[in-house]
C-alpha cells in the first residue's frame, strides 16, 4: 500500500473547529479487514491439487511483468467446483483494500492477504452471483470505469447559503481540474482540513458533486475512506484514526487516489510469498 500523499498534520487557526462535520461519504455498513491466509487447510488431494493450480497459473502470470500498473492477470472461477473455490478463498485471504461498486454492474470487490491480487465478485440485481474471478494488478480496472461512468461531467450549482467561506471557490477550482485532467496526471489535492470551512461549506460541496458510484475502504495506514463522486476524476478522501474520528480531509482529482493502489514493492512482494505458500500447501 501507499502511504498517506500529504501528511497529516493537526488542525491548526482557520481550519475547521469539528472533524466530525466533515464525514458526509456514505461508506457500507459492512467491510472486511485485514486477515492471514488459513495455515490449517483441510481438503482431498483433488480439491488441493485444483486450488494450487489456479495459483501456480495466477503467479505465472504475475511473474511476467514486476510493474502492477501494466498488469493485465485475470482467471475466472465461476467455473470451477465450488469446494476449489472456498479453498481458494481460505489460502488466499483478506487485505487491506475492500471496494464497492455500484453501477453500471455491482460488483463486490476484495485484496487478497497478497497485495495487488484481487478477488471480484459480480452481483445481479436479483442477487445472483454473474461473474466470479482473480485479478492482479494495481486495482481492478473496474473500478475507475464505474467511477467514471457514473460521472455527470457538468454539474449544477447549489444555492449559497448562509455560513459558507471557500466552497464556491474549491468547487470552481474542481471543475476546472476535472475539465483539464487527462490520463496519467499527477493528482492535484486539495486539503480541506487546512482551510477555513464551515459544516455549512462541506453540505455545499456535497450537494454539488458527492456521492458517485464507487466506494473504497483501505485501511493500508489507519482508516482511508475514498468515495467519487458526480465530477469525472474527482474522489474524496478521507483519513480517520483508530477511534474513527475524521484527521485529515481531502480531494483529489486523478485516475485514482494512490492510496488505494497496490504499491510495486508490495506487488512484487506478493509474488515471492505466494510461492512460499505454495509450498505450505503442497505439504497440506
């Protein structure tokens, strides 16, 4: 994972008295935190032959390129006994990084314990389950595709009201951004933590563009939560402490936050592990 891209400082004169004000990103209810792979593996031979080779064939792949952002690793499970599955699901683990994906699909989406392999899971709108499969890479393509698509481009602009001080000029200053970002440009953040902003500011910039389609918990270093919204390129980010109070409140217009993506050295990383592992479960 990548660390915080500006530090976190402490509030200080003209920043907003109460953090609390600040947390309008609706998070799900529910994610999945950090856990090791399973070390007590119980299946029958055939069910451990299956598991390891879907992962012998997932690290093969990811041995062809050491760069996650040129990554392209995809093996689909849906096919697969659904004992090989759960087994997989055991040996490969939870992460730090859990997505939601909204529209135009929903999509259910997890890091493994190996960072930069992904588990993603495709929900019809009756519940069942249409697509189910491993990625590896910096962070599923999926996501920046739903996040964009679910932009409205232009925006309307609420009405002023009273108490607000620097939302009009932060969300002139986004939408030109947004108009002139292109892919591959380096992210440009606004902390919101360090200007003078009112809770009255904050409902102003979330009546504009809040709430997109793609929702993102990371909890790499602390609690990072990432949320698009309504304007392309632009995500809120948001750090909270391990009393989920909110200590540093951002918005960043880029391709994606890199905070949420699999970092090279851990990418790399997972590689050599997921071999080590192999052989745990060889000797299963």
């Amino acid at each position: 994972m990548h660390e915080f891209p500006i530090p976190v400082v402490a509030f200080g004169p003209g920043s907003q008295p109460d953090a609390e004000a600040a947390n309008f990103m609706p998070m799900p209810s529910e994610m999945t935190t950090f856990a090791l792979p399973a070390h007590d593996l119980e299946a029958d031979p055939a069910t451990l032959a299956g598991a390891c080779a879907v992962i012998v064939e997932l690290r093969g792949a990811m041995l062809q390129t050491s760069d996650p952002a040129q990554s392209t690793v995809q093996i689909e499970l849906l096919s697969l006994p659904c004992e090989v599955v759960e087994l997989l699901n055991q040996s490969l683990g939870q992460g730090e990084v859990s997505v939601q994906v909204s529209a135009p699909a929903r999509l259910e989406i997890q890091e493994t314990a190996f960072a930069g392999v992904w588990r993603i899971r495709e929900i019809s709108v009756q519940g069942m389950l249409q697509r189910d499969f491993l990625y590896a890479g910096a962070l599923p393509p999926e996501v920046q595709r739903s996040a964009l698509a679910g932009a409205a481009g232009e925006i309307g602009t609420p009405p002023l009201r009273p108490g607000m001080m620097n939302a009009p000029a932060v969300l002139t200053e986004l939408q030109d951004r947004s108009r002139q970002h292109h892919p591959g440009q380096a992210a440009h953040v606004i902390n919101l933590s360090l200007l003078p902003m009112s809770p009255e500011d904050l409902e102003y910039l979330y009546d504009a563009f809040g709430g997109g389609t793609v929702s993102i918990l990371s909890r790499g270093y602390g609690n990072c939560r990432i949320t698009s919204t309504r304007l392309p390129n632009v995500w809120w980010v948001q750090y909270f402490n391990s009393m989920d109070k909110l200590i540093l409140n951002t918005i960043e217009v880029a391709d994606m936050p890199a905070v949420a993506l699999a970092a090279t050295e851990d990418y790399q990383d997972s590689i050599e592990r997921m071999g080590e592992w192999l052989d745990v479960m060889r000797e299963q």
